[in-house]
C-alpha cells in the first residue's frame, strides 16, 4: 500500500491537555494483517491477529486481551506498562495463561513487577515469561520462529523478526516433467527437497537507524515495522538521535539499503496531525521507496 493509499480518517494530536480516544485499526500490508496503535512516548501496540500474537502493549486494547502470546521489545512505559493488566483481564475471562516473550536483560526485573502486584492484588496474575536474547530463538503456536536481534536505544532493546520453515523441491529438480517428478518423489521425496527460511517479518522496536545498516534480516524481511517517530525540522536529525529514535531524513539517506517487499513506519510523535504524516511523506520520500511505504496511523474519535 502506498501512502496515497492509506486509510483515511483523522489521527489524534494531544492540544490543550486532552486525551482523545483512539481506536485501533487494522491494514493488510503485503498479505499479513496488521492492527493496533503507535504513538511515539504514549502507547505502542502492534496486533498481528492472524498469528494470534501481538507485540509491546503501553495501553490494554480488548484485541491485546485476545493474544495469548506478546513479544516485548523493551521495558518503557509505553512498551510495556499494561502487560499486568494484560494477566488479569486474561483470568477473569477465563482465558489460558499467556506467555510473555522478553528481553533476557529484563527477566528480575520483570519478576519483581509481577511479584509487586501479586501482593498488592492478592491474585496469581499467571503467565510464562520467556527470556529471549539474540542469537536464540522461539517457536511461537503458529510455528513461526521468532528471532530477536539487538536494537540500539535508550534502554535494554531488541527487535524480532519472524522466520518460516518449509520444504521446497531443489533447484536442480524444478525441470523435472510432473510425471517424472511424482515418480520420484514417491520414494525420494526428503532428498529431492530442501528447508528453506523466510524472514516474513520483522519490527525494529524503538531504535536509531544504525539498525538498518547493521541487521541484514531487517533490510532482507517480506514486511519491516519501523520506527519513525519525526519527520521534519521541528524535531532536528541530532535532537532524535538523542531520544534513541530514527528520523525520516534518516531513512531517506538510507532509501537504497531497503530489499523489503513492504515498509511500515510507525511510531509518530503525537505532534504530527494525520495529513501532516501523509504530506510529508509524500513529499520527501523517493519514488522508489513511497511505492513501497505504508504509514502506521490511528484513528481516533
């Protein structure tokens, strides 16, 4: 999708002390549905419901409750301030435990969160943590393997990218004629195919753009979620930097380094009303990069 061709409807800009609802949506991009919520500093929710897995959770929406599993990329507020909420609602629903996929640098203190609530609560709250680093890996339920890498940020950070397994006939087979090809395959057919992985997917989590240069599976995954949490001179390229964010200018500078079939930016800073995003991305990026962009915007009511 293109950004001429991104929903339309208004996104929500904090004025005058007011909180406005937002309501997630949901965009198909490249055959995988995405939905959910990403304000840069208030709330960041990525819902990717046909895998039944969503990813950081700054705020309970009723589609987090139904994920059973959640990957976390770091511990700031607005990643993961609701993952306690999250256990609860999923027990007065009666729903299994979920599991919660984390950095491994955060296991204690993630611990001690939930040690805190239960004595405050005086409830269970039960789950699964999974402490994940990379350089390791997890089978999520829809068998996809997530796989974290290190995103360079503020605080303890990493991405995941989301690999599929499948067996594919070997190159030297595929002239094979079909009649010749089901012969053989009724008795070779482990030695006719080889395992093949695909990153499908992958999100940066808050990050700077060194990650893009650094992490070939970022610029090499079907769909990339990417940070962009400012767009113009309001916010300079030095001042982002020292937030632990990455600046469109930078993205731009780096439009050649992106093999991806779809990019996503998410994670805009609330400063910017919906058609500014729209506007600006359509006037500054590269024809060959806006072709393949698809902004991350929130409705709102």
């Amino acid at each position: 999708m293109s950004v001429e061709s991104a929903n339309r409807g208004p996104c929500g800009r904090l004025a005058g002390g007011a909180r406005p609802t937002y309501a997630p949506r949901r965009v198909r991009v490249h055959g995988i549905e995405l939905g959910g919520i990403s304000i840069g500093g208030i709330e960041t929710f990525l819902d990717l419901p046909e895998w039944k897995l969503g990813i950081d959770l700054g705020r309970v929406h009723e589609a987090a409750v139904q994920r059973p599993t959640l990957l976390f990329t770091h511990a700031h507020v607005d990643h993961m301030g609701a993952v306690v909420s999250h256990a609860a609602l999923r027990h007065l629903r009666r729903a299994p435990a979920p599991t919660y996929v984390i950095p491994r640098e955060n296991e204690a203190a993630f611990a001690a969160l939930f040690a805190a609530w239960r004595e405050l609560d005086r409830s269970e709250l039960a789950h699964r943590v999974v402490p994940l680093a990379p350089g390791e890996e997890f089978e999520l339920p829809c068998r996809l393997l997530a796989r974290p890498f290190r995103s360079p940020h503020r605080v303890a950070t990493q991405g995941y990218a989301l690999w599929s397994k499948k067996r594919k006939l070997r190159p030297e087979f595929a002239e094979l004629p079909q009649t010749e090809l089901d012969r053989r395959m009724r008795g070779e057919a482990r030695e006719m195919t080889e395992l093949v992985e695909t990153p499908e997917f992958a999100f940066s989590g808050d990050t700077l753009i060194e990650l893009v240069e650094r992490e070939e599976v970022v610029r090499r995954a079907r769909v990339l979620v990417l940070e962009c949490t400012f767009l113009d001179e309001r916010v300079p390229v030095d001042e982002c930097r020292s937030k632990g964010h990455t600046h469109l200018d930078e993205i731009i500078e780096r439009a050649e380094l992106f093999q991806n079939e779809a990019l996503v930016l998410s994670h805009f800073s609330a400063r910017y009303k919906r058609d500014e995003v729209l506007a600006l991305l359509d006037r500054k990026l590269p024809p060959g990069l806006k072709a393949r962009v698809t902004p991350f915007l929130e409705h709102w009511r």
